[in-house]
C-alpha cells in the first residue's frame, strides 16, 4: 500500500518527513457544524478523568465541561504532543473532538498539520457513534479553497490507521468523496475516487453513482467513463444506476455504439435492471435509427409491467416517423394514448411531417386541424413543416395562408420558413410572388447568403443574368457575403448565355476572397466551354482542375464525354474515356448513351453498335435512352428493320418505349409510305397509356398527305385539337398543300385564315405551297396575291415560287407578265436556274419540280 512507503513519524517535528507536515487545514475545515456544542477549554490528559467523563456520557446527551488550564502549565503544542494526547483520548472520541478544537484555537499551534486531523477522524469513526461529526469535519473540509490535494488526503488516511493500529474504514473515504462532490471540487473528486480505487478502498454504490451522475451533469464524460474503466478493473461491485449513468455519459460524447454495448453487457450478465435503464436503451436505438430495437424494448417494457413514459414514446414515434414508417408510428400512437398520454405537439408535427415526406398534403393539414381543435397551440416547427410541405407540393395558395396565420399568432416566421416559401413560388413560376417575399425578408433584416443564393440560382438557370447580377449587388450592398455556392450560380448564369470572360472573371474573384473553387465551379466551366464549343478551352480546365488536386466526380467526366460528343469529335470522346478509365473513372450508362448519340449524329451506326456491344459488354444495362437512340439512328439511316429489332430486345428486357423512339419508328414507316405499321404503333402508343405529341400527329398527317389520303389526315388533324394539342406552323402548311393537291381550296383558305387568327405566321414554305398549290388549279391571280402578301412583310420569295409563277402565267399565255416576273428576280439578286430556263423554253413547269419534303417536325 502507498503508506509504506512513509518514513515513521519520529518524536522530533522537525524531523517529520516533508510529505506529511505543513499541509493546510484551515481552521473552518474542522470546526463544527452549529449543531454541535462549542467548548472553548479542554483539560489536560488525565486517564481517570477520561473515563469518568466517558462513563458520564449518554449516547443521545453528551454533558459538556468546561476546563481553565493556566497558560504556564500549557504543554508544547507540537505535532507528537498533540497526536499522543489525541491517542489518550482514544477510547473518548467526543473528548479528542473537544481537544482538537481546543488545540486549533491556541497560539503557536503549526496549524495545517495532517496527521492530527487523519487521527481525529478514525478515532471519530471507530466509535460507530460519531459518524455525523466526522461527516461534518469532511464536508468543511472539502469546502475549503486551501486544503491538501485528495490523493494527499487519501495516503494519510491510509498512513494513520496502519501507524495508529486503526481499522481502515471506508466511511471516511466516502464522506470525503461526497464532500468533494457537494462542494463541487470535481477535480479533486476524481483524484480521490482513483486514489481510493487504486487503494482498494471500494466505494460505496450510492456514493459512486452520485459521483458518476454529477460528472455527467458537468459534461465531465470522459472522467466519469475513465472512472467506471477503473471500476471494472478492479472488480468493484455496481449496479443498473451505475450503467445508465455511463450510457448517458457515451450518448452526451456522441458514443452510441459504446452506451448501446454497456446495455447489453448488463443485460446479458443478468444484473437486475429497471425501467429507468430501458427509457436510456430506448434513446439509445432511436439515436441510431433503429425503430425495430426500440420497438422490441417497448414490449419488453410492458411485459414487465412498466409504462414507457410520454418521452420514450415520444422518441420512438419520431423515430418511425425519420425513418418513413408511419404504419408503426401510427400503431405507437394509439398504444400511447392506451396509456394515458395525450397526443402532444412534437408527435403530431413529426406525423404531419411523415405525411409531408410521403406527399400527402391533404392528410397532414387534416392533423393539423385536429389538433388545433383538440387543443395543441401550433408552434414555428409545426408551421415550418407544414408551409415546407405545402412548397414542395406546389400548393402556394395553402403555404401562403399557413404563413398568414403563424405571423397572427404572433410567431416570427425564421429565415428557414422564408427560403422555404421563396423556393415554393419559383418553383411554381409564381415569379412576382417570389420577388415580393424576397423583398419583404430584406427589409425586415433576416434575409441569409441562402435566400439569397435561392433567387440567384433560379435567375440564372432561367437565363435572366442582369436580373440575378441585380441581386448579387443587392446582396453585396447589404453587407451579406457571398459564399462558394453564391458564385458557382453567377458562373452557371454567365456560362449558360456564353459569356466565359465574365465566367473566368468571377472565379478570379472568388479565389481572391479565399474562397476554395470546387469541383461543381470548374464542371460548370468546362461544359459552358463544350457548349460554345470551345472544346480546347475546356479540355484545359479539366486539366487545370486536376492540376490542382480537385478530383473530379462522375458528372464532370460525363460533361467532358458528352461536350466532345455534342461538337462532332464523338472519335476523341471515345480516345478520352480510356485515359479518363486509367484515372479511376468508372463509366456508367450515360457515359455510353452520350458516344452512342455523338456516332449516330454523325451517321456512323457501326461504330455506335460497336459502343453498344461494349456497353453490354462491361456488365452495364443499356436503358431507355440507349435504345432510343439507337432506334432513331436506324431509322434516319433507313435501316428500319434493325430499328426494330431493337424494339423487340427492348419489349425481352421489359423496357417499354417511350414517345420519342415511337415517334422515330413511326417517321421511318412514314418515309416508306407504310401508313399500316405506322397506324399500328400510333394506337399501340394509347394502348401502353402514353399520349401521342405534336410531333407525332405532324408526322402522321405528312404519311397521309403524301399518299393523298387526305380524309384521314383531315381525322387526325380534328383528333389532335380534340385532345388539346395545339396545331403548328408545320401541321396547317402540311394540310394546307394536300388539300390544294386534292381540289379542295376552300377548305385550305379557311385552314391558312385559321392559322392566322391563332397567330401563327406562314414561312416561305407556306408561301411555296399557296403558290404551287394555287397556281396548279388555274388560280394565278390568288397565287400573285400570295407573292404580293410576301412583298408586304418584307419577304423574299425562293427560285422555285417564281418559277411556278411564271409557268403559270405560260399557261394562260400572258408572256409578258411572265417575262416581267423573270426580271423581277433578277432585280431581288435571285439567280434563275435550270427550271426557270426550261419554263421560258417550253412554257411548262414539270410536276415534280416542287421538290416532296417532309413538314413535320
């Protein structure tokens, strides 16, 4: 033990070893409490008198004497001199109380001598009744600013008895402890409760586990674990309180792995545990969002006849509710309410919540309801989460009255609640909406770089930079500095509209802020780079990029793939993605689709095939628009039967095609004038529950017009206005040539005034068809009108009107006027071509000379 490594107490003080002489105890340290009676004299040892005064003594009423002793007759009082008479007094603790006050109060005392007060104490605690007078000394004493340090007090304990023949008892220990603890010098008592331990002084389970409890209050967490290691090193005895305390010490660090093994270590060594230890392992399992634990502790809580409280049930259900599983949250509910717990505010917001998640807006404001009217007073989360899920529902006019009635209620709406609103409306389009709440947040001052960046963002995805460059002043202006995310939009808004100095300058001034470019700046400039075709100016960002040691993501690969593609090098795309394999990157089926799409744009199917083959190849599934591609490239290369083919791998593999690849497959058939297959896929189209688009319907009136069946393409045209798709300029100048073609003029005039009305104004290939159209049923006049209507919006009419004008006017044999249309070409600057001669020479324009031309879109 420490205290054998004490030198003996010799009779001399001077000879005292340093370690345990001149140590402070302070006269307020072991004085009495007011309960105790004070003596101020004590007589001098006398053995008879001791035990005629002990004998006097009752245990309930102790008979106090007042002693004079003459100042010449006062011993020495050294440290051996007053240990010696402590020691006569043995068998008296109250009269060696007595002397220690005594002795206290006396000039030339070296005050703070240890041992004589390590003395006191076991001669107090020996007896069994003067516990609370020891107690007493021990909490003063540990109230004291200048007392030895614990582990100092702890040795001469320990040194006292072995010297003095004194029983080590460990109430003395654990009154010190405790005095420490209620004197809050934690400090010291963690020196005192490892000097006990080491000691192998156990310390008493309802002391330890205040101690433990009183660290943990103090975010003293480690300490107390440090502590509770040493516990269990040395074998000391504890209990489930001990465990629940350090449960809540790992949750306070953050440990939940660490408070969930303390649980089952316990459990599992069948120490009896209560319910308090269930209520901390239940936290413990929502903290790691694992609903099916805390829902099995639950139920063990009830088998064992205890009642989770509100709280417990409270974090389960809000557990349930992070994790999207209202069905149990719902079942927790109600057995809460089985147990006599109302519904409170934090679980009826975290259910609206989960309805939220789920998009059910109409159920969440039904709760809400229901909860106003049983009582609950809503507060900012309640409204945060509602107007949140009315926003991202779309459903501003509700968000837009929740915010209304929180401002009623006298709650602030918080900035969070703002941005919220302020994405709501532009994501709604609701512009103006948007720009007056933004307005509003400014000028009450809770405007954050967030709401700002908000507005910024969808300005410039939008294309509206001078308006987000208005912001971005605004935001300057008003001391809110701009944040890495803050630059990265002006950088999308400027890359989008092409301008790159502005773009390349904006990154200037970011770094010159000490703000750190990262990967979604530099991705942002290389694809605006791609996308105005600067291809080398890209390729050297991307190099820039890694030069600096900025990795780049999936997405910045595929920008630099599908931005080689997009500019006709689809040759070099496929040479990089080799290198871009030896950096780490992993192509994914985007990355495929993109090379796929640059070869077929520019017509070389093989090579596209050949990416496909190696798309399959390395494991990855081609999707949708792997095959779309695919199958519009067939098709524009008239390769219609492996186009198919494709859809018939694509129905194997489950995939169903969407609009565009019909749309593709039906074009081709047209093309061939296979108006049968073409009309078997424009109803299978309905059939899979897909709508036909404008594009389709142009196509398929273009198939039946090219075969002159113009009552069919007529059906469509009235289908196509039927479901609300509106007719374009292709649509009505496609019908418009076909019904001229078949005779029917009227019906083509009334279509041309229809078009006008709906503001759709004609193109020189209208003009092209009234004129050829008209000029073909002998209505030359109507077709001049049509050439004079170009004149009158300053449009010039093509080779090929002129040339069926003046074969027209041939016809009716008014040279003149035809010959004075050849000059007026010339006049435009349009050079006259074979067709022109052969109509001057022969007085004819051949019927194939309007070249056939598809006017879909």
């Amino acid at each position: 033990m420490k205290s054998s490594l004490l030198p003996p107490l010799s009779s001399s003080s001077s000879s005292i070893s340093p370690r345990i002489l001149y140590y402070i105890i302070p006269h307020n340290c072991i004085s009495s409490s007011s309960s105790i009676p004070e003596i101020t004299d004590l007589p001098s040892p006398n053995p008879a008198a001791v035990e005629t005064n002990r004998t006097s003594q009752s245990e309930n009423s102790i008979k106090i004497q007042t002693f004079q002793i003459p100042i010449s007759e006062n011993p020495v009082l050294t440290q051996t001199h007053v240990i010696e008479t402590l020691l006569s007094y043995r068998n008296d603790p109250f009269s060696a109380y007595e002397y220690f006050k005594w002795v206290e109060k006396q000039q030339g005392f070296a005050r703070g001598i240890v041992d004589p007060f390590c003395l006191l104490l076991h001669i107090l605690v020996s007896s069994g009744s003067h516990n609370g007078i020891a107690r007493n000394l021990l909490n003063n004493c540990a109230s004291s600013n200048s007392v030895p340090s614990a582990v100092v007090l702890v040795d001469h304990f320990i040194y006292c008895a072995e010297r003095f023949g004194f029983q080590l008892d460990a109430r003395v220990f654990n009154y010190l402890l405790n005095g420490y603890v209620k004197a809050r010098r934690f400090a010291d008592a963690v020196d005192c409760f490892k000097a006990m331990v080491s000691c192998g002084i156990a310390p008493l389970t309802l002391i330890m586990n205040n101690f433990f409890s009183t660290l943990v209050k103090r975010d003293m967490n480690e300490e107390a674990l440090n502590s509770f290691n040493d516990v269990i090193l040395n074998k000391i005895s504890y209990d489930c309180a001990t465990v629940n305390v350090m449960m809540c010490a790992c949750l306070r660090e953050g440990k939940v792995e660490e408070a969930e093994k303390y649980f089952v270590g316990a459990k599992g060594s069948g120490m009896k545990l209560d319910a308090v230890i269930y209520t901390t392992a239940v936290r413990v399992a929502c903290m790691k969002l694992d609903v099916n634990v805390a829902c099995d502790l639950l139920s063990e809580m009830k088998k064992m006849g205890w009642v989770p409280s509100e709280g417990t049930f409270t974090h389960v259900i809000c557990t349930c509710v992070k994790q999207r599983n209202l069905t149990e949250a719902f079942r927790l509910k109600d057995e809460m309410i089985s147990s006599g717990y109302p519904i409170n505010l934090v679980v009826a917001t975290s259910i609206m919540k989960g309805y939220c998640q789920q998009g059910d807006l109409i159920n969440a404001l039904k709760l809400f309801n229901k909860s106003t009217e049983d009582g609950l007073t809503p507060n900012k989360i309640t409204y945060a989460v509602l107007i949140e899920g009315c926003c991202r529902n779309r459903n501003m006019e509700k968000a837009q009255v929740l915010y209304t009635q929180m401002k009623y209620a006298g709650i602030q709406p918080s900035v969070y609640v703002v941005n919220s609103m302020i994405n709501g409306f532009l994501e709604a389009q609701l512009v103006e909406e948007a720009t007056k709440q933004f307005d509003e947040v400014v000028e009450v001052g809770i405007a954050n770089v967030f709401t700002y960046n908000n507005m910024i963002s969808w300005f410039c995805k939008e294309g509206r930079v001078d308006e987000a460059c208005s912001l971005w002043d605004k935001m300057i202006h008003r001391g809110v500095q701009p944040t890495v995310v803050s630059y990265n939009n002006m950088i999308l808004g400027n890359c989008r509209k092409g301008n790159m100095d502005i773009a390349l300058d904006l990154l200037s001034k970011m770094l010159e802020k000490n703000l750190k470019a990262n990967v979604v700046t530099y991705s942002i400039l290389i694809d605006g780079y791609f996308k105005k075709g600067e291809c080398e100016q890209a390729l050297g960002m991307f190099d820039h990029m890694i030069s600096l040691g900025i990795a780049p993501t999936d997405f910045t690969f595929n920008t630099v793939i599908n931005g080689l593609c997009k500019v006709g090098r689809t040759s070099d795309a496929k040479d990089k993605l080799k290198r871009l394999m030896e950096m780490g990157f992993n192509p994914n089926c985007m990355t495929y689709n993109s090379i796929i799409d640059g070869f077929v744009k520019e017509g070389d199917i093989n090579f596209a095939m050949a990416i496909y083959r190696e798309m399959c190849e390395s494991g990855l599934s081609p999707n949708l628009i792997t095959y779309t591609t695919l199958i519009d490239g067939f098709c524009k290369s008239n390769n219609i039967d492996l186009a198919l083919k494709m859809q018939n791998e694509m129905r194997v593999k489950g995939i169903q095609l969407d609009v565009t690849a019909y749309s593709a497959l039906i074009d081709a058939f047209c093309k061939r004038s296979d108006m049968k297959n073409a009309l078997e896929l424009f109803y299978e189209i309905l059939e899979v529950g897909l709508s036909p688009n404008r594009i389709i319907y142009n196509t398929m009136i273009s198939g039946f017009r090219n075969l002159n069946n113009m009552e069919v393409a007529l059906a469509l045209y009235k289908e196509m206005r039927n479901e609300g798709i509106p007719c374009d300029l292709a649509t009505y100048t496609t019908l418009i040539d076909g019904l001229l073609k078949d005779g029917n003029i009227v019906l083509a005039s009334d279509l041309y005034e229809e078009m006008l009305t709906k503001g759709i104004l004609p193109d020189v290939i209208t003009y092209t068809v009234l004129v050829h159209g008209l000029c073909n049923k002998g209505q030359v006049e109507n077709a001049r009108k049509v050439l004079q209507e170009m004149y009158e919006k300053s449009m010039t009419p093509n080779v090929l009107i002129y040339n069926t004008l003046i074969a027209g006017y041939f016809r009716e044999g008014n040279l003149q006027e035809a010959f004075r249309l050849h000059d007026e070409m010339l006049d435009k600057g349009l050079a006259p071509d074979d067709t022109t001669y052969n109509i001057l020479v022969s007085g004819k324009l051949k019927e194939n000379s309007l070249p056939v031309r598809s006017l879909s879109v």
